[in-house]
C-alpha cells in the first residue's frame, strides 16, 4: 500500500524470508515467487519486504497431518471442442483440515485421444468422447470425474454483467462471457475469449488472466465492449463512463465481532453524484487501525477480509480517492469455539447430478454465533457417495458421486460439528419445469428464473444452478449460466424469445418470456417488521409497477438508501459472502432511520426502522405440532424477548438444532421434517441465549389416505396460481398437512404445480386446455387426483396513461389503455373499454376512442376506462388557457427592389380556434440576409440585393408559420429632378434642361435623354421630349416643365418667356476704298435679333472711328466724312453688340 492510498501487487518484487527455514522455506526465485516448501513441523513468521518497508510477520503452522483424500471439482463436465476447463483438487488431511493442492497434485487422463490435463489442471479436449480426470499425491488418488468432449459448435458469445454496464471513473467492472453451443449448452469462456474495447482512451478490458474481463475506466464517455473466440464475436455492448463523483462510502456490518480464528468478511459501497450506489469493495483501499488486531486484505480475490491476530478491537476503512468511509468496529474475542451445527439448506437427500449446500454455524464460549460455512474443512464419510467442497467459493457444496448414503460433518480447530446423514437416490431425471414470476418484462427489469426437476422416483429437486439455460433469441433477451446469476434473464430488445433449461439430455418446456417497453410507475417497500434489536437484521424487497398494470421484484435492480447510516446501514452489495444482500438492513446503534428505494427516478415511499437497545433475554420456540407422522415437514419460530419487553422474529437468525438427526431432522431456516418414530429436542440459540427444547415426537402411524384440496374439478384463467393443499390420514386416526412434504404432480406442462419449498402445492396454469390433473404422492400413497382445465387468459387490471397531463383548451389529447391479463401478457385495449371524464364542463373523451377534448381553460378532470367490470387507474387531466397552434404570414410571396422595404402580417390561430394579429409578437427571421433583412420584432424586411431569394418565417412559442418567399429584383426609379427649376428666356432662344432620377438603392444617374420631356404651354415654348432643349416662341408669357419616365414625373420648372434681344450688328458697306474726293460714304447698321427678325438700326447704334482724321461719323445717322488719306475702323455698338468695317481713303 502507498502514501497515496493506492495498491499493487508485490508477490514477484519483495523479498520473502521465513524465520525458521528448518520449519519451511519460501521461495525468491522468477515464477515461483512466495512458493512455501514445508521442512518439518513447526511454526515459522513468514514476511515480506521492499524498500525498507516490512509486512506483519505472519504465522505458518507445518503439522504432521497427512493427507487422507482428494476431491476434483467439477464433479462431471460435458466441454465442446476449443473450450478449456480448469479443475481443481482440494485435500483432506488426517487432521481434519483441507487445503487445495491443485498446484501439488499429479493430475491424469485415462483417455488422452478425447482430452489432455496440464500439470495446473487444465484440461484441453482432443476429440470428442468421455474421459476420466484424476489426481493423485503419492498413494492417495482422488475418485475419478467424467469429462465428457462434444463436437458441439459455437453460435455465438453473450456478453453479460451483474452490476451493469454504467460506472463512474475509478469503479470497475467485471464482464462474463457465455459461448452458446449448437447443441444447446452454455459455456463460461471468460476467461478464454479475446476482450476488445472500441474505445481504449474511455475504458480498457483486461485479457490478464486473473482478471480476464475487467473493464477499467479511463475518461468519461462510452465504448463498446467484445469478446471475441475463434472467429466468433459477442454483440457489442456499450459501457458508459459517467462523470459521477464519489461522495461517501458506507462499509458492512457497522458493527462485528468475531473470535480468533475467524475471518470477517467487510463490503463497501459508493454513492456518487448522480445518487447511484455501487459495490466499490474491490476498488477501495481497506485499512486496519491497529493491525496487531487484525488485519484486513486487498489483495483480488480477499478485498474487504479482516483476518483476527489478537484480541481487542480495531476500527476498520475503506478509502477511495480523496474519499473515506466512517470507521467501523470490529471485535476480536478470545472465545473459543465450541460446537459446530450443519444443516442443508434445502434437503438430505436428493438424485445424483443434484447438488445441496450445506452451511455451518460456529458456536462461541462467548454465546456468540458465526457463519464459518468458508472456514470449517467438510467431509464426506464416502466419497464414492458423494464429495463435499472445501473449495473458495462452492464451501459446503454437496456433489452426488452415487446412490448411496453418507454422513457429512465439518470440522474447525479441532471442533467438529453433529453428522448429518445424506442419501443419494438413483432417481434419474425425468422433467424440467421452468418457473418465472411473470411471462413479461419491462426493459430493464432482469427476471429470475427457477428449474424444478421431477425424477423417476416422484422426488422433485430445484436444479436451477445445475442446469444449461438458454434463449431461443438472444437479441430479445440473454440469460446467464454464470456463476452468481444463474438462471437470470436480462433484456436486449422489444420482443419475445423462449427460455430453456436442459440437463443430462433433459430438456424443459420452452418458457416464452416477453419484453415489453413498459415504464416504471412506482415503486413499493414490502414491510415485514420496522422495529428489531441490535444484531437483529432485516430484510427489505421492493416491487415496481409498470405502466402496463404489471408487478415485478425489484429487490436486486433498486439503489437502498438509510438516512442515517450511524443507526442502521441497508445493503447495495448483491449477494456478498451469502449474508448481505441487497435491502438487508443491518442495526449499527440504537435510534431511527429512513429506509428508500430508488430507481429510474423514481423513489418508494420512505420507511422509519428503528433500533431498540434492549438485550436478548429468551428465546421462545413454537411449531404446529408437537407430534406428527413420518414425513411431515413443519415451520418452527423463535421469538426473542429483549429486556426492554420488545420482541423480535429470530427464526432467521437463530442456528437451529436438533438433538437427533435420525428421527427429525431441522434446516437452516427452521423447516423441521420428521424421518422415522422417536422424538427428538429442537432448540435455537442466538447471542448465548439457547431456548428451551421443544420436544417433537415423530409416531410409528402410518398414512392410510391422502387427500388434495381443491378436490373437484376446478377452470383456472391462464396465468391464474391456486394453491393445493395435501393432507394425511394416518392409521392412529391423526391428520397432518403434508403440503411441504408430498411430491406433486401435473399430468400436463399445461399446468405446473411447484415443489419448491416455500411455494409447494402452487399450481399455475399455462395455456388453454382441458383435462390437466394435479396429484400428490408420499412415498407409495397417492391422492385421488384433481382436474384442471385452463381457460383463456383474463383481464385483471387497466393502465390507462398518461397517468397526468395538461392540455390547453380546444386541444385534445389521446389516451391509451393497457390491460394486464391473468398469463402475464399485457394488450392494448385502448379500443375495447369505455372511456369516462369525470368533469365534461373541463374536457369530455370519445368513449370509444379515448381522446379527450379540452373545453375550459383551466379545471381538471379524472380520465377513467372500463372493461368487464375493470376500472383503470385515475388519470388527471388538467386544462390551461388556450396555446398558439398555427401561425399565418402574409403576403406568401413578394418582389421587391434592391433598396426597398416589405411589411409583413402575421396571424396567430389558437387551439380554441380565435386568431389574433401578432405580427408584434413573434419572432422574425429570414433565412438569407445576404438577400433581405427583417426587424425581428416588426415584421419589416429590406432587400439588400438585386436578386435572389430568401425565406421569411415567423415564430412564438415554438410554433412556427408558413414559408413567405421575398424575391430581390434590381434597384427601380424612384423620382426624377430637372435643373433649371426656373428660367426666363428670350423669344426665339432655346434652354436645355437635365434630368436626374434617384433610385430605391439611394443611387442616381442622369437620365437627361431617357426621360420624356414636355411643356405646359407650347405657345410660349416647345421642348424637345427626347432632348429637353426648350424654344421660346413668345416674347412673353411661361410655360412649366416636366419629364417623365417609368410612371415617374419629376419636378416642374417654370420657363418664363421674354422679347427678342439682338444678338449681332452687321455695317454696309463692308470695308470700302474710297476716293478722298468723294468727301462722304453712308454707312448703314443691321441688326439681327433672336428670333431671326433683323431690322436697320443705323440711329440706334454708337457709332466710332479708330482714326478720326481720316474718317468720322459725327452723330447718329451714320454718314461718314472723309479728311484724308488713310485707313479708319468704324464700328457700330449696340446692347453689347457691335461690329466694325475698314474704310480705306485714297
């Protein structure tokens, strides 16, 4: 163990060192690491050390025992080609004690052509045939096993796990693999197939022998899971990794106390974030404050195993992370053991290939008792009979050799326990009857499943670890040969697949099993008792509802929760050392807790369990009779009176004894049979107190009649149970109930009828049929039988959903009805009952069709269906306010200009069928901007294109309108302006006009010679309508001015008219030569105005010379003198105008 909380193994890394090696060596050598060599008797410390860091020395006894037998388990095997299997020897020495020598043993095959056996055990099939296995130290041979090879091939893989296939990062968890067989058996393989993760960064599955299996998170998230043999693979399965941390750690029992020598078993189980609770018992690191009391181990195969060393007490953790667990007590005594009591959990005898566990209970100097079923060394007094395991894992399990008898007794620390005498038939197999709670099941949900074999002889065995389960269809749903969950059905998918249980060539009648996609409704706690004393447990179950009306145990599926941990812990740990199960609540002080279940969300209803203080003062036994016939079987009680005057039911915690096994024999649970005439003392012991024998006669009566009720002929629906009831006549005139003691049968598998105890005489009918009988036999007497006809299944209950709901008004809403039927099947009726609403002002139902119409907005009425004389479950319908149900935009289509804006309209339709504008209201949108944008608020969209198209919706409350399609086209004329606006213009000129048009993009352009120009008034001026030059053709008056385009006019400029004006002069003569002496020249002034007119203006103008001493012009008439020779320029002016003309005087 590290500073930091984590474990490895160091087996190959320390360095061992025994402290006497005259007593025995222990090896340091590659591959044999840690290998003990015993030298001689004695006691030697066996260590380990690395780094400066030394174990606890640990004590090694050598005796001089010797050893006197060797069992090989499996007893027989039938093995397929390709398929390994391991065996295992477990010695017996003169001493009483059993050790496996497995590794020490010489193992043998009679016939190496059908199977080889390796040095370790292992045995390899060659061909198909029969073998026998042994082993052999010396001169000490164990009896031989049969191992049968078949030529049987592989189907297919399934992949399985008992805890799921969810964990939270740093919780394992372990996978099985089952090969399916053409001839129908199953095989654990695995250990031989080849793991693959498909996500190693998420998890890992180790292929490490040892741990073959193992899924090992790395990071959150899934991966699918194979396994892969020969060419054949498994259905993926998905393992999640989930993110949920650790937020406590609770370990069992709170409180224990155990004597030296005697190992306590501890579990741990993790609650994390997300409320589910796992067995982390493997995954914590376990601590021991004082390891000079005990120590605890973390090794594989032993997590969670305090070993005493001293007396005193210890408080012992479990660790995980940064996380770690309240500490727990544990005791160590210096009480010695006293006795040992054995006893068969089911029966004493039983057919060969039938298998029977036996437990033991130690009895402490102290009054203390302890289950040392794991512990004590078993022994057959004839092997050839039968063998007992001393083996991890199968303590205490009986294998039947032959027909015969032998004693079984145990044997601890020189204690050992009463004989017990077993019997092997020679019955043989004749039937297999397959049991189930239910024919369906909920996705989810795992279902249990039970094989009863019948024998020649009548005798019934329950041999549901002994037999091959298979399903006809393992997509449907898988069950397991697996260790731990045999005979455990787990569902993949919707549908139905047949369950079969085969043995020795035997095979049952397939067992439809259905799965359903029924949802868990709720769950309840069954309460068998809530107050109980210290060292007292009790055990909780809890069954869910489904919402097809069915039931199922859920006791192993739920997650247990105790409020308060420090009063009373209950149990997530599945089956652990055979005491904690789960929903076993165990006492740690005296006060009050809560007790829940939990599962998919859905919680029981909370039960208060109380711990009292008193202290056991008596123990009171009771049964039925205090004298029977041969071959009664009949319940005792112990009630336990505490010194606080409570009581308390012991019967299952007490150890039961009897005081002669010849005449009465008493189990476990308190199941007492009478065996031959005599009497016999039956106590119970519990905590040191014993109780006061019972004295039990058994007479030398004998049965004249047996009689079954019901007696007459009795019509059960499929699905429908009855319990029959058996009682004797003996000859002494006494009648006994022999219910639990009879052998029954059905003449049928149309009817089965159970030989279980706890459930004897429980006939279930099947299918339909007539003519079906039931007897019972004792030994050679048989009952008169009773018919049984079985009828079609009937309607027991309705399920109608949803179970709550709000709908708004003018809305409706369809119900479903599921009826469960008396065979477990489940249909929908939903057609077939009568609809009822309770408040038709809120809501009334089509009676037929079961959907419901909304008519107020708010109210609630109850939805009920019947059918023959059924009613459903109350379904609550709640009525709201009327919702928005469609919304409608308008226009559905529109064109518009780059530049350009769109409203659009949008109207809300509701479930009462109102509508209402609510354009203001919903929520714009359009699907390309780069075309249009719309205010998401109002509705206004702008085309930001000059083409293409985009989608405009509207949407409220999740509901969104119809598609309007807005198409971009180019940019349009938007209006036009003209310069000059004004203008005044002399007759006869002309003024040009332009004209500029502005577009919905915001752009312009001279659209001067596109526009179409026109004049108002066309006596005053004319346009040009292409040009937009305009002539004046008045001297006075005005004229407006526009021009057009595209349905677009632009402005009006006014155009003002005026006179004539001159616009040139022109003088005559043009450039004379004149003679001096014609002394004078007339010259004459033209002028020509703008509207082309001319007129003589010789007066009007200016006249000048440029050389008045040759020429001059005195005054306005235009006559010109001549002085002298030369040249003169005259010129003329007028209005800014003027023009000259050269006179030359000779």
């Amino acid at each position: 163990m590290y500073s930091n909380g984590v474990t490895a193994d160091l087996t190959e890394s320390v360095i061992w060192t025994s402290s006497s090696t005259n007593v025995a060596t222990i090896s340091n050598s590659v591959g044999s690491n840690g290998l003990v060599t015993t030298v001689a008797t004695g006691v030697t410390n066996i260590s380990a050390s690395v780094s400066g860091v030394s174990s606890a020395p640990m004590a090694l006894t050598v005796t001089n025992a010797t050893l006197s037998s060797i069992a090989v388990t499996p007893n027989t095997k039938t093995l397929p080609l390709g398929i390994t299997q391991q065996y295992t020897a477990m010695g017996t020495f003169s001493d009483g004690t059993s050790l496996n020598i497995t590794s020490s043993v010489s193992w043998s095959s009679n016939n190496t052509a059908v199977a080889t056996i390796s040095a370790s055990g292992l045995a390899t099939p060659v061909a198909a045939g029969n073998t026998n296995i042994k082993a052999s130290v010396g001169n000490v041979t164990s009896p031989a096993v049969s191992l049968t090879v078949s030529s049987a091939a592989l189907n297919s893989i399934s992949v399985t796990s008992t805890t799921g296939f969810s964990s939270p990062l740093g919780v394992n968890t372990q996978l099985t693999a089952t090969g399916n067989f053409s001839d129908g058996t199953t095989q654990d393989l695995t250990s031989q197939v080849t793991w693959s993760s498909s996500s190693t960064s998420v998890a890992t599955v180790s292929n490490v022998a040892g741990s073959n299996g193992l899924v090992i998170p790395v990071s959150v998230g899934t991966t699918n899971i194979t396994a892969t043999l020969n060419a054949t693979s498994s259905i993926a399965v998905t393992q999640t990794v989930t993110s949920a941390t650790l937020s406590s750690i609770a370990v069992t029992p709170g409180t224990a106390n155990t004597p030296l020598g005697v190992a306590q078993q501890y579990t741990a189980a993790g609650t994390y974030s997300d409320g589910s609770i796992l067995n982390i018992t493997s995954s914590v690191t376990w601590s021991s404050s004082n390891t000079n009391i005990a120590t605890i181990s973390n090794a594989t195969n032993s997590s969670g195993l305090a070993s005493p060393v001293a007396t005193g007490s210890t408080t012992i953790t479990a660790t995980l992370g940064s996380d770690t667990s309240l500490g727990v007590t544990l005791t160590v005594s210096s009480a010695t053991l006293q006795s040992i009591a054995v006893a068969s959990t089911t029966t004493y005898s039983t057919a060969l290939g039938v298998q029977t566990q036996f437990t033991a209970t130690g009895m402490y100097s102290d009054g203390t008792q302890q289950d040392i079923t794991s512990q004590v060394t078993w022994n057959s007094s004839s092997t050839a009979v039968a063998t007992i395991s001393n083996a991890t894992g199968s303590n205490g399990v009986l294998t039947p050799a032959s027909v015969g008898g032998t004693q079984i007794t145990a044997t601890k620390s020189g204690v050992s326990s009463n004989s017990v005498p077993f019997v092997v038939t020679a019955a043989t197999l004749s039937s297999i009857a397959v049991t189930s709670n239910s024919n369906s099941t909920p996705l989810g949900q795992t279902m249990q499943y039970t094989a009863i074999g019948t024998y020649s002889d009548g005798t019934t065995a329950n041999i549901t670890s002994t037999v091959t389960w298979s399903s006809s269809n393992i997509n449907i749903a898988t069950i397991s040969n697996a260790s731990g969950s045999i005979g455990l059905a787990t569902p993949v998918a919707v549908g139905a697949t047949n369950i079969t249980a085969s043995l020795n060539g035997v095979n049952s009648t397939p067992d439809t099993l259905t799965v359903n996609n029924a949802s868990l409704v709720s769950i309840a706690i069954d309460e068998p008792g809530n107050t109980t004393p210290m060292g007292v447990n009790t055990q909780y179950t809890a069954t869910a509802t489904y919402s097809d009306g069915s039931t199922a145990d859920v006791t192993n599926s739920v997650t247990w929760s105790s409020s308060a941990g420090s009063v009373a812990t209950v149990s997530n740990v599945s089956g652990f050392s055979g005491s904690y199960t789960r929903g076993l609540t165990t006492p740690v002080a005296v006060g009050t807790t809560d007790v829940t279940a939990s599962l998919n969300g859905i919680t029981s209803q909370t039960v208060t369990f109380t711990v009292t203080g008193g202290s056991l003062v008596s123990i009171a036994v009771s049964s039925p009779y205090s004298s029977t016939g041969e071959g009664v079987k009949q319940q005792f009680q112990a009630i336990g009176t505490y010194s606080d005057g409570t009581t308390a039911n012991l019967t299952q915690s007490v150890t039961w004894d009897s005081s002669s096994t010849s005449k009465v024999t008493i189990n476990a649970s308190g199941l007492a049979t009478s065996v031959a005439a005599g009497t016999s003392n039956i106590t119970a012991q519990f905590y040191g107190v014993t109780s006061s024998s019972s004295t039990l006669t058994v007479t030398s009566a004998t049965i004249t009649t047996l009689t079954i009720l019901p007696n007459t002929t009795i019509t059960l629906p499929s699905g429908v149970k009855q319990q029959f009831t058996a009682t004797a006549a003996y000859s002494d005139g006494t009648l006994y109930d022999l219910t639990s003691s009879v052998t029954w049968t059905s003449s049928s598998p149309n009817v089965v009828i159970s030989n279980v105890s706890g459930s004897a005489g429980l006939a279930t009918a099947n299918n339909v049929s007539n003519g079906n009988t039931i007897t019972a036999t004792y030994l050679t007497i048989n009952s008169a039988p009773t018919t049984v006809n079985v009828s079609a299944a009937v309607l027991q209950s309705i399920v109608i959903a949803p179970a709550t709901v709000t709908v708004a008004k003018g809305l409706t809403k369809a119900y479903t009805a599921t009826g469960a039927y008396s065979d477990g099947s489940s249909q929908d009726i939903t057609n077939s009952v009568t609809w009822l609403s309770a408040d038709t002002a809120v809501a009334t139902i089509n009676s037929s069709t079961g959907v419901a119409t909304v008519a107020a907005a708010s109210g609630t009425t109850d939805i009920t269906a019947s059918l023959n004389g059924i009613t459903s479950n109350t379904a609550v319908l709640t009525a709201s306010a009327a919702v928005l149900q469609s919304i409608t935009i308008t226009p559905a289509s529109a064109t518009v200009a780059k530049g350009l804006t769109q409203a659009y309209t949008a109207t809300g339709t509701y479930s009462d069928n109102s509508t209402d504008n609510i354009t203001n209201q919903v929520t714009w949108s359009s699907d390309n901007t780069g075309v249009a944008t719309i205010n998401a608020s109002t509705g206004v969209a702008t085309v930001v294109a000059a083409s293409g198209t985009t989608n405009v919706t509207a949407s409220s409350d999740g509901v969104t309108s119809n598609t309007a399609v807005l198409t971009a086209s180019a940019a349009t004329l938007q209006s036009i302006a003209i310069t000059p606006t004004t203008a005044t213009v002399a007759k006869g000129l002309t003024q040009a006009y332009s004209a500029t048009g502005t577009y919905s993009d915001n752009s312009t352009e001279d659209i001067t010679d596109s526009v179409t120009w026109s004049s108002s008034n066309t006596a005053v001026a004319t346009i040009n309508s292409s040009t937009g030059v305009a002539t004046i053709v008045a001297a006075s008056g005005s004229t407006n001015i526009t021009a057009a385009l595209g349905g677009k006019t632009s402005n009006t400029a006014e155009l003002t008219a005026s006179a004539a004006t001159l616009v040139s002069i022109a003088i005559t003569p043009a450039d004379p030569t004149l003679a001096l002496s014609t002394g004078f020249v007339q010259l004459t002034a033209t002028g020509t105005y703008t509207d082309n007119t001319t007129g003589n203006i010789t007066s009007n103008v200016a006249w000048s010379s440029s050389n008045t001493g040759v020429v001059s012009v005195p005054g306005v008439s235009g006559v010109a003198a001549l002085y002298a020779t030369g040249t003169s320029q005259i010129t003329a002016t007028m209005d800014g105008k003027s023009d000259s003309t050269t006179i030359t005087v000779q």
